[in-house]
C-alpha cells in the first residue's frame, strides 16, 4: 500500500510550526510496510486542499490530512473533504459528549462551533481524541483510504500510535504478524551508517528499515513483517548480525535508552564511581551523570574550572604542565583526569578541556577537545577530537564522547579510530 500526507495549516507555511507531525507519521507508517510516496504542505485553503487530494489520489491508495479539524474558521478539512467526496457529515454522540462535559466541568461557556469538532464524515470510522476534543477518522470511499488526523502533537501522536495504526493493521495486514527492534549508535553519522550498511539491509522484501539520526545519536530501526513471529524475530536477528558486524563499536544500546542512560546503567551495574574536571563543558558532563535516579550510588563530586589559576589551585595541575603545553593539551587533560579522581576518591576520572568556540585558543581551532579517562593503578587514555567552529555543538560532543570512552572503558572494547579520534598523541 501507498500513501500520501497532506498537512494543513498556514502557520506550517509561514514557519510559526515547525511540521514534526509528516515526520513521526511516515515513521509510523513505514513500520507497518506502508510506503509514503510524498509529503505536501498547504495552507487553510479549500481549492489547495482539493488540488493536493486529486494528485496524491493519483498516486497512492491511503491519503492522510492533518491539521484543520478544530473549531476555528480556517478549519476547513471535514468541510472540503465532505464537499469533494460528496459525502454527509454526522454528529458523532459520544465526541460531543466529551466536549460538553469538558465545558460543564471546566466552569465555561461551550461556543456553538465547538460541535464542529464532533462532525465525523457519514460513513467513517471515528478515532478517538484521549487528549483533546476534535474526533478523527478513518473513510473508504472508492479505492481510497482517507484519514484526517487533529494538528496538535500532543492529540495527533497519542491517535496515530493508540488507534490509527490498529484500524490500518486490521484493515489491511492482519492476517500477518510486525514485528521491529530499534538499535541505537554513537560516533558515526548517518550517512557513513547508510554508506556501509546499504547492501545488507535493502535485499528483504518484507523488511523495512529505517535508519534516522537525532542529537548526534544514529537510530536503526528494523521492521519485519511475517507469517509468524518467529519467523519475524529471525529475520531481525539475521539483519541485526550483518549490521553489528560491521558496526558493532559504535552500537550501544536499544530500544529509547540513550547513550547517557546506558552509561549510568553500567556504572551501576559494575558499582563504579565517576567524577570530572570540566572545563570547555561546564559541568554538562556532570549533569548528564546526575540526570535521573540513583545518581548518588555513582557521583559524589566533580570541579569545574575554566581559569589557568584555578585549574592549578583547585585540581592542582601542575603550573609546568600548563605553561609548557598549555591548558588546551593532552597533559592538561591527563591531570585533570587523574587529579579529579584522587580528589573524590572515585573509580574513574574524566578531564575535559579544549576549545568550544568561536575562537582560538593558544593555538587551537574551534572545535579541538581533549578528553582523559582516568582509572585507579592504570595508565590514563586520553583522546583528541576536531568536531567543528559551533560553540555549543562542540560542548555537547565533548559530553558525549566522554561518555562513550566510559562505555568503551568499562565493556573492555577497543578505541574507535577514525578521523575525529586519535588514541595515540
């Protein structure tokens, strides 16, 4: 199956809402073995809306519009699609049920266009709103699947992912069974990802992937669709090994644990203590640590320092390190490292320096940080990254990367050696 998604709205045009809602749908839908042919944007206008419904009729059996279903006067999309389909609109009872009830106990007076809310297409199948008022729906009409699905994120996420889906899988794919397995990678970008993966995962008819980066973070999700699920687990598995295998230093996790969570979960696990002496990242590192629970049971403190002179006061590197090799240096890191460390009795130290940006710094581009990890009775690893001249992008890579060595660190796996990182100085 095919489908096409219009959303509906001008402030989507002016760019007063960023359209998040084409994305999560198309994410949806390919989970299911859907294919999106297209993606259109139009404004609150019935002869646009009808010129977008007659080409994407053209190439795709299921049409989904988005946005327009509430009671303002731009909203228009029930109105245009009754009036192009020929189709009656009802009242649907029990939408305007809630929407009554909402207005009696909230203590408002109800406006009579509130009702509009409640008018499902005579025919349709009504998608419950556990968040809002205006009902969706879902209408076969011809050899076409229409869906209109509310604007807001906060009522379209909950329908798509509570209802729709279930109405499409029953219509359309129940005889057979979905399942996905969403695996999560650090420290390399989507598009490397895709360059070294794409032969293994697009030779399976019944297996879509989709591969999707987000906060530096790079998501692989397979999604299987089979007669059994045994028979989908083994496909998932048969990808998984052909994608592990050659990527299997930059896999760090499933499902929606981030990076930071999986670090934390094994600090944990093996009862491990950290601490930092933050510089460029001003105690971001740290924060990511403490974010959450039991982030007492793994930190007890850490120091920020930005200064030549407190970084010599306060984590006591050595006045020579820093006028010898300077702040910005794999020795600065070293000491900061070590020196957090033994100051809070912890397992492992981490020393962030380098430069954030826009400027240089004694010498050093924008975007040239220097991590140390330090660990009792051993010899401190330091790495060297160049990321780029974006000041606050160079601090979140910096947490990140930190985070990864640990990882790397307490799992026994070997240094990533790429372009960005060099283990050796």
């Amino acid at each position: 199956m095919k489908a096409e998604i219009i959303s509906i709205g001008t402030e989507l045009l002016t760019g007063k809402v960023v359209n998040s809602n084409a994305a999560f749908i198309s994410n949806e839908l390919t989970s299911l073995g859907i294919d999106v042919c297209s993606q259109v944007t139009v404004g609150s206008y019935t002869q646009d809306i009808i010129a977008s419904l007659k080409k994407s009729e053209e190439r795709g059996e299921l049409i989904i519009l988005i946005g327009g279903l509430g009671p303002s006067e731009d909203d228009i999309t029930k109105q245009t699609l009754s009036s192009y389909l020929e189709t009656d609109l009802i009242l649907h009872k029990e939408t305007e049920e809630r929407i009554i009830t909402y207005h009696k106990n909230s203590e408002l007076k109800m406006p009579e266009n509130n009702q509009l809310q409640a008018l499902i297409l005579a025919g349709s199948t009504p998608l419950k709103n556990d968040t809002g008022i205006a009902v969706g729906m879902i209408l076969t009409k011809g050899s076409h699947q229409y869906v209109l699905l509310p604007g807001p994120a906060d009522e379209f996420r909950p329908m798509v992912k509570n209802y729709l889906k279930e109405e499409l899988i029953k219509r359309f794919i129940d005889t057979q069974v979905f399942e996905s397995r969403k695996l999560r990678f650090f420290g390399i970008t989507e598009a490397e990802l895709v360059e070294r993966i794409g032969e293994d995962i697009n030779k399976y008819e019944q297996v879509v992937v989709t591969i999707n980066s987000c906060e530096e973070e790079v998501t692989v999700k397979i999604n299987v669709r089979a007669d059994t699920r045994k028979e989908a687990e083994n496909y998932i598995d048969e990808i998984q090994m052909k994608v592990l295998n050659k990527l299997n230093s930059y896999f760090f996790g499933y499902g929606e644990k981030k990076l930071t969570d999986v670090v934390k979960d094994l600090l944990l696990e093996r009862s491990l203590t950290i601490t930092a002496a933050e510089s460029l990242t001003g105690g971001a590192f740290m924060s990511a640590i403490t974010s959450g629970e039991s982030a007492g049971s793994i930190f007890e403190g850490g120091v920020v320092a930005y200064s030549e002179d407190k970084k010599h006061q306060v984590l006591n590197i050595n006045q020579e390190t820093i006028d010898e090799f300077g702040v910005v240096s794999k020795q600065c890191a070293v000491e900061m490292a070590e020196n957090a460390r033994r100051i809070f009795d912890a397992d492992i130290g981490i020393g962030l320096t380098g430069v954030a940006g826009p400027g240089s710094l004694e010498g050093q581009i924008p975007g040239t940080v220097f991590i140390g990890l330090s660990y009792k009775g051993e010899d401190t690893n330091v790495q060297r990254f160049h990321f780029d001249y974006r000041r606050n992008k160079n601090r979140k890579l910096a947490v990140l990367n930190a985070l990864d060595m640990v990882r790397h660190f307490i799992l026994n796996l070997p240094t990533k050696n790429d372009a960005k990182c060099d283990k050796n100085l």
